[in-house]
C-alpha cells in the first residue's frame, strides 16, 4: 500500500544507475514522489544508461521503463513548489547520486536552486535527509562538508554497494545500495536480506 510523500534529487555525480533503480522501488511504497534532476543530471543518464533524456520530454517511462504517475518532475529552479516550503509535510529527502558540488553549498547554507533549498528545508525541519555521495577519494574539503552535514542531522550514505551479497549483475550490485537507502527510509525492502538473519 502506498503512503506518503517523498522528495527524490539526482545531481550530475557518477551513478545514474543507482537513481534509476531507487526511483522504480520507491514508486511502490509513496503515493507521491517530488522530483528533482540538475541538468547535469540529465546528461549523465545519457552516458551512463543510453537514455536520451530531456526535461522538455520526460517521461517516467522512458526514464525508468514503466508509467509512474506518482511521480512529478519539478524545475530545479522553481521555488513555487511544495518542497521549498518548511510547511508542506514530507516523510524525507534523498539526493542519489549526490554531487560533492551539492553537498557543499548544502552545507554551507547556500540555497541556489531547489534541490538545496529543499535539503536545507529538511534539515531546519528536522526531517530525514539521505545524500549518497558518490566520488573517491575525498579530500578534505569533502571529509569537512559531510561532517558538517552529518553533525546538522543529515544521513550520508556513501554508495558503496556490498559484495557479500554475491550479486549476480550490476543491477543486483546497485540494489545493494537501494536496499540501505530504502531502510534508512523506514520502508521494508527485500532487495537485500539481513545480514545472518534467518
């Protein structure tokens, strides 16, 4: 049964593979999904999944290869949204991949399009805030950011998928990294098994 709202951003980091099966799982489990791609996000996808993609066409389907229609693309640059605002209520955020760029104008306050303010939005609300970064190594700018991050309540999550689950496919590979993102939501998943668990 679907329930809920959540606010979804994919940046232009590395690991569009990683949005594109988070957002299939999620769609399940929310009744509604609020989502945000930077334009560099866009691109990614074209290189990492041979999807040639536009905000002018999206479409779920062509993106995640079904209809979703609980899903709505939102203007990274449109403030009159619903999650710019601390008074529309939300179950959280997850920014999959999450560029190192975003994270640290989030960490530093700086709201320059609505993918941070968003996240600052859910910080101030005290509301979950997932980001998986996806970069190595991190210097110490980076180590600084998500620290600053992690002490104002955020989750980082660094995809960094697990092999000892024996995927069988880079798809089973990135859900090992779907699977925690979705645990971390509260949602019951069963993607990956719990580790020992009968």
């Amino acid at each position: 049964m679907k329930t809920g709202r959540l606010v979804v951003a994919v940046t232009g980091a590395s690991g569009a593979i990683y949005a594109q099966r988070f957002l299939r799982l999620a769609a399940g489990h929310y009744r509604e999904i609020y989502l945000m791609m930077s334009r560099q996000a866009f691109q990614v996808a074209g290189q990492e999944l041979g999807i040639g993609l536009t905000r002018e066409a999206f479409s779920t389907e062509r993106y995640l290869g079904a209809d979703y229609p609980n899903i709505q693309l939102l203007d990274e640059r449109d403030y009159f949204t619903p999650p710019a605002s601390g008074s529309f209520r939300h179950d959280g955020m997850v920014i999959v991949p999450c560029s190192m760029g975003t994270a640290g104008r989030i960490a530093n306050g700086i709201s320059n399009d609505l993918v941070t303010r968003s996240a600052d939005v859910c910080l101030k609300e005290r509301r979950p805030l997932i980001l998986v970064p996806r970069e190595m190594p991190w210097n110490v700018i980076m180590l600084r950011n998500l620290t600053t991050l992690a002490e104002a309540g955020a989750t980082i999550l660094p995809a960094s998928p697990a092999w000892y689950m024996n995927p069988a496919s880079l798809e089973d590979l990135a859900d090992t990294v779907v699977a925690r993102i979705l645990q971390q939501l509260g949602v019951e998943q069963d993607l990956m098994k719990e580790w020992m668990a009968e």
